[in-house]
C-alpha cells in the first residue's frame, strides 16, 4: 500500500451526514463543481479529507456513489466535488437546487502521499475527469509550506472545450506551476498542442528523473501510457502513482466490487504505485 487508509471505525463506516449544496459551477458539459456544507456544523469541524480522497454521496432512492474530493473550500467546513452527470445518483445531484440536502459519509482511501514528496519534482498528469482528484492536490500545493522543486500539470481533453478548469490555469502559473494542455481534436481558434496526454512528457525539463513524482488519473489507456513515457524519461517505476476508478458500493471493502486482483481500490487505494499494479492493466497485445 502507498498510504494507510483512511476508513472510518467499524461504528462510523455506515454513519451517513446531512449536506447542504451551497454552490455550483458548470466547468464543462455535464460536469459541474458542487461545493457542500454540512448542516451539523459539529461534523463539519470534524472532517478532514487529503487530497486523493473520496466520499460516498447518498440520494434517497437512487443510491451513492463514490466521488472524489476536487479542491479546498474556502470555508474549512465544507467540501467540494467535481461530478460528471453519468448514471442515476449524478443526475440526481445535478437537479439539486440549492440549499437542498442529501447524504454524505467518509471520507474513505489512502490519498496520493504528499507527505513523502519534499524537494521532489511533481507532474501531474490527468485526463477529461481525472484531473478532479488532481485539482485537490494542486489546491493543497498552492497553500502548503512543504517544499517541492518544482511542479508541473500536464492537461488533456479530446476537444478545447473539454479541458477542465481552463479558466484556473493563469491562477496556477500564477504560483510558479508549470502547465502544459494537449486535445486529441482542435476547434476553430485553437493554437495549442494537438495529442495524447502522454505526449507532453517529451516536452517538459527533466534535469534528474530520480527526483521527480508523478501523480496520474484519467482513462486506464491514457494512465498505462503516461507510465511508459515516464518509464522512458528514466522516472523509477515505484515513483509513478495511479488514481484508480471501479464502480464502489460499500467503500469500507466488505462488498467486493472494486476488487482488482488483490486489492480493494476503497481501502487500499484509489491510489496506487505503477509497480503495484502494472501487471493487473497490462495492455493487451494487438
């Protein structure tokens, strides 16, 4: 395991909170940033979630599903999630008018080990809706003490309009980060990088691989191929971490539905180092 995880005790695991929607933004289409605050200010002080985190959202009637925190609140209390409309739970978060509740419970996983990266190079590379649990660590890096060498946040979308949270990324140049965006398609107007995510690797200074990080979450494609890249930039396998996605029902790995050979991706992810888990998405041969 990168991280112990953090899990609720076995008397809290089930314990749902009531939140309340505060706020929303439409970022792209069908995908929106819901920030929540919970209606027992008590919790709320209580909560803590790293960066890499998820908490299982609850509609009555529809059910939860599990979503990655995606940035720091500017009220410590409240928590903040970036949603694609995709199944029955989202769209009905999606028809949430504000100041209406539903359930929250967590937060659940290990989280990506910021801890372990002092004086170290971060690249952070998402793709389409991976770059959500980036976002909260890139929030975590513009407000933290702790020194990193140097950071940088490689993009991709399959069009310009897909890029998420485009209208941030003068805000993180802003505090020395470097950022670099690729689409797979270009528009009218487009003077970008036109490729796979992947790609920009190439493109960015490596003065020594031994000392850099590198932080993924995206399509499980465009992750394997990021860590070949990397792998041939010289970066050490051990040094590449994966956000993993499976469909999680208990989050506390009693049910089984996030099982990934031995692993359960609630309690002993979603985050994992490359070697932990390259042999278990292996790209089929052709």
């Amino acid at each position: 395991m990168t991280q112990g995880a953090s899990v609720p005790t076995a008397n809290s695991a089930w314990k749902l909170h009531e939140i309340r929607l505060v706020s929303r933004k439409k970022e792209i289409p069908i995908v929106e940033t819901f920030e929540f605050s919970f209606v027992d200010s008590a919790v709320g002080q209580q909560y803590a979630a790293r960066p890499g985190q998820f908490n299982m959202l609850y509609i009555p009637g529809y059910g939860e599903a599990a979503i990655s925190t995606s940035g720091l609140s500017q009220n410590t209390e409240n928590i903040v999630h970036t949603i694609r409309q995709a199944g029955n739970v989202t769209n009905a978060i999606f028809r949430l008018a504000l100041g209406q509740t539903l359930g929250c419970r967590g937060p659940y996983g290990n989280g990506w080990p910021l801890r372990d990266f002092d004086e170290k190079h971060l690249i952070l590379i998402g793709g389409g809706i991976g770059m959500a649990p980036l976002r909260s660590v890139i929030e975590s890096l513009r407000q933290s003490e702790c020194s990193f060498s140097k950071v940088t946040i490689l993009i991709g979308g399959r069009s310009p309009d897909s890029l998420l949270y485009s209208e941030e990324y003068d805000q993180w140049r802003s505090s020395g980060f470097e950022v670099l965006t690729t689409v797979d398609h270009s528009t009218t107007g487009w003077q970008g990088n036109i490729g796979v995510v992947p790609s920009l690797l190439d493109r960015i200074e490596l003065s020594d691989p031994n000392a850099a990080i590198v932080m993924c979450c995206g399509p499980e494609v465009m992750m394997n191929y990021s860590a070949i890249a990397a792998i041939e930039r010289g970066i050490p396998e051990d040094q590449i971490f994966f956000s993993l996605e499976r469909h999680m029902n208990c989050a506390i790995g009693h049910c089984g539905r996030c099982q990934l050979g031995s692993y359960f991706l609630c309690t002993n992810g979603p985050v994992f180092r490359y070697n932990q888990v390259k042999e278990l998405m292996k790209i089929p041969e052709l």
